[in-house]
C-alpha cells in the first residue's frame, strides 16, 4: 500500500508541475511573452509541485511514524488485562510481535493462543483502516495543496525566489543530517566508551601492553585490555602500506599529469582507478593465498624468516589498494596548476623536471597533502585485508615478518558471535572505536597545519 500511495503521489506532482506550467504560459499571452512574468514558467510549475508534495510528504511520513506506536497500543489494550499486568517488557514485546506476525499473515512456529488469534483480527481491521485512511488523507492533501497553489499564480508572484528558499532550506537539512549522523556516531561510541572505563581504568588500556581480554558470564573485567599492541600493529601496517602507496601514486601521478601522451594517459588512468573498485575482500584472499606463501618462500630462499600472515603481507596489499586514491586525486590537483607557472618557470630556463619540483609540486602541494590523509585514514581504517593478512597476534614487537593485530581487527574479534553487548568484553569495541575516530582527527588537523604553512610559503 505504501508503494502505491508513493507512486500516486509522484504522478500526482508530476500532474501539478504540468499545470502550473501551462498556467505560467497562458498568463504570458498567445505569443508566450515570459517577460510579462516574474519568473520563468518552469518556475511557477516547480512551485505548484513543491507545494502539492511537500505537505502531502510530511504528512505520510508522520502518520508512518505514528503508525506503528498506536497499533501496538492497540494490541495491548486488546490483550487480557491481568496478563499485561504479569508480564515484563520483553515478554509483553514477544508477544505483540507475535500478534503481528498472524496480523499480516506470516503466523508463528507453534500453535497460536484464542486471545492472540482475537488481538491480531483487531489488528489487521485497523491495519487495514489505517492504510486506506492515509490513502485518502495524503491524496486530498497533495490535491488540495495543487489547487491552492494554481490559483496563487498571478504575472507578480516572485515564484523563483520561493523555489529557491525551498532548495536552500533542504540543501541545509541535508548538511545538517550530516553532522547529526557525526555527532550521533561520536556520541554513542563516547557512551558505550564510558560505560567500558567503568570495568577497566583508562590507564590500563591506553598505556597497557597486553592484550589478552577473558571472557566470564559474571560480566566482570577478567583479562588484560592494554590498547598499545593493537595500535602499535595498526601504525606498523599502515606506514608499510604508505611506503608502498604514496611513492608509487604520487609517481603515477607526475607521469601521467607531465610526461604522459593525452592517449596513454586517456586509457591508462581507468585502468589504475580500476583497482579502487574491487572488494576488500578480494585483496585480502590475494594477500592470504598469493602474497602471503610468496614472501614465506621468499624469506626462506633469502635465509629470512617471513610468516604467510605479517604486517608486511597485510601493508603491501594494503598499499597497493589505495594505490588509486594516491595517484588519481594527486593527478587531478597536478593538472588544475595553471599552465601559465610552468611557461613562466620554462621561460626562466628552468628544465622540465626542475619546473615539476619547484613549482608545480609546491603549487598542488595541499591537494596532495589531502590525497595522502585520505591514504593514510583508509590504511587505518581498513578491516577485511587485516583480518585475513595480518595474522592476529596482539603481540608488541617491531618485527614487520610476524603476525599483528589491529584495532579493526580487534573490533571485528569482539563483536563476532554471541556476545553480550553489556559486559567489557563487548564494550571494548566501542572504545577502540573512538580512538580510531581521534586519531583520524589528529590527522587532519596535522595535515591542516602543514597545508597552511607551506601555502603561506608558496604565497
């Protein structure tokens, strides 16, 4: 039904634009004079359609919100009275979606009560009143809405400026849906990170340098949840992966920007922002089944001991992943420097490769900056390549060859099976959480702080 009173709906606007454009023109004469308006016509039927679906929206949106609060309501006040007064909030919840499940005709695994079969005939009643109710609620409005619009037009009604107010009023919802989502994500992980600082001392697990978390049915803090291995194998993964990514990108990228034929470059770039696009998955079984025994027989023919599954394993494949972001964003910023510095740096007599490092490196130098921050926030947040790469052994050491474990690793670790989301053993997961989240912060403002200073300098 929903389905349905949306594509009415839809039709419905599409109708209202039409005749508020035909209105438009018919004001504008035989000759379609659109001077004598204050708007163009597509204006005055942008606006009729805003006006007949704008209310009509919120009012379906609203009443589906609303919906399902007063039909389970409804299934309670039909229930046996001394039996809601029994039962706790979790059995009266069992039993309402019980009553809902035989409501819309899926039914229950075992045999239905008298007083749930009676609940979900009360229920499927309004259900269905409800639904035909909204249908003829959003409809009238959406009509009512064009009518009352239609006869708005006149030759001075200043439609465009309403159009506008309505495109900026929505483009700042959108932006503030954005930060909402942000500050709702940072909120929850700093509540479930508080609750977790209650079972574990914050100097424990940020200077601790054991990882070895127990899991008891007390709830209790049993183990060590020292945080400094798991970030030690974060930064070691992700600087071998930088080392990899940065150097071979931001070459990729000269090449391509100075030195490539517009042909080469025209099949080339696709093809390297190829790599973008596959799954993470896909990397990870490369680096478990391809790279992994490569470097072990490599090592071994070397008289190096190397592991299948290393920081090494899991950075050159993260590395060669964000490969793109490196080299795409840093060609695209190369190309935007002004073609006028490299004559002038020519003119001067400076060669080619001089002119690269002296003028147009520095001049792209904060879109450059930009790509390795998004290199760098992308090794560290990566999860899938670790989980199958990386080997999983929260030790603290600075061997590259052996196995490590990762904060996303470890979020992933904590959070897999059935696990209860009130003990430490889950919480700890939100904690690792909001520190990934500072470090990121940290940096961008590091990146923000080298990009103004070398820019004054370029200035």
């Amino acid at each position: 039904m929903n389905l349905l009173l949306l594509g009415i709906l839809l039709a419905i606007i599409a109708i209202a634009y039409q005749l508020g454009l035909s209105r438009s023109q018919q004001l504008a004469g035989q000759g379609k004079n659109t001077a004598m308006l204050n708007s163009r016509p597509g204006y005055y039927g942008a606006m009729v359609a805003l006006w007949c679906g704008i209310p009509a929206f919120f009012i379906f949106l609203l009443w589906s919100l609303v919906e399902p609060v007063i039909l389970k309501q409804l299934v309670v006040y039909h229930l046996p009275g001394q039996m809601v007064a029994d039962m706790d909030q979790a059995s009266l919840s069992i039993v309402v979606d019980r009553v809902q499940a035989l409501a819309s005709g899926f039914g229950v695994s075992d045999t239905p009560q008298a007083y749930e079969l009676s609940a979900a005939e009360q229920m499927a009643r309004m259900l269905s009143i409800s639904s035909y109710a909204k249908l003829v609620v959003v409809i009238s409005a959406a009509v009512a809405g064009l009518v009352w619009a239609k006869r708005r037009i006149t030759k001075q009604l200043r439609a465009r400026h309403q159009v506008e107010k309505v495109i900026n009023i929505s483009l700042a919802l959108c932006s503030g849906v954005a930060i909402l989502t942000t500050l709702g994500i940072v909120m929850s992980m700093f509540g479930e990170a508080m609750r977790f600082f209650s079972f574990v001392s914050p100097i424990d697990f940020f200077f601790g340098t054991e990882w070895n978390p127990g899991f008891s049915s007390s709830g209790d803090a049993e183990g060590s949840y020292g945080l400094l291995p798991l970030l030690w194998g974060t930064v070691m993964v992700s600087a071998i992966a930088l080392l990899v990514a940065v150097p071979i990108g931001l070459m990729i990228a000269i090449y391509l920007a100075e030195y490539a034929s517009p042909r080469f470059r025209a099949w080339v770039k696709p093809i390297i922002e190829v790599l973008a696009g596959i799954p993470t998955i896909v990397y990870g079984v490369f680096a478990l089944m391809i790279l992994g025994p490569f470097l072990k027989s490599l090592g071994a023919m070397l008289g190096v001991d190397i592991n299948a599954t290393s920081a090494l394993t899991a950075g050159v494949v993260m590395g060669i992943m964000i490969i793109p972001f490196v080299s795409s964003l840093s060609d695209d910023i190369i190309t935007q420097v002004p073609r006028a510095l490299r004559d002038g740096s020519l003119g001067l007599g400076a060669t080619k490769s001089e002119t690269i490092r002296q003028v147009v490196l520095p001049a792209a130098l904060p879109g450059i900056m930009g790509a390795f921050l998004l290199a760098a926030s992308r090794a560290i947040g990566e999860t899938m390549i670790v989980v199958l790469a990386a080997g999983n052994s929260p030790i603290l050491h600075a061997n590259p060859l052996e196995a490590v474990s990762t904060v996303t690793m470890t979020i992933v670790n904590q959070l897999t099976g059935d696990t209860d989301f009130a003990s430490p053993q889950a919480l700890v997961a939100f904690a690792l959480g909001l520190t990934l989240f500072v470090i990121t912060l940290g940096l961008n403002i590091i990146a923000l702080i080298i990009v103004r200073k070398y820019r004054e300098q370029y200035d």
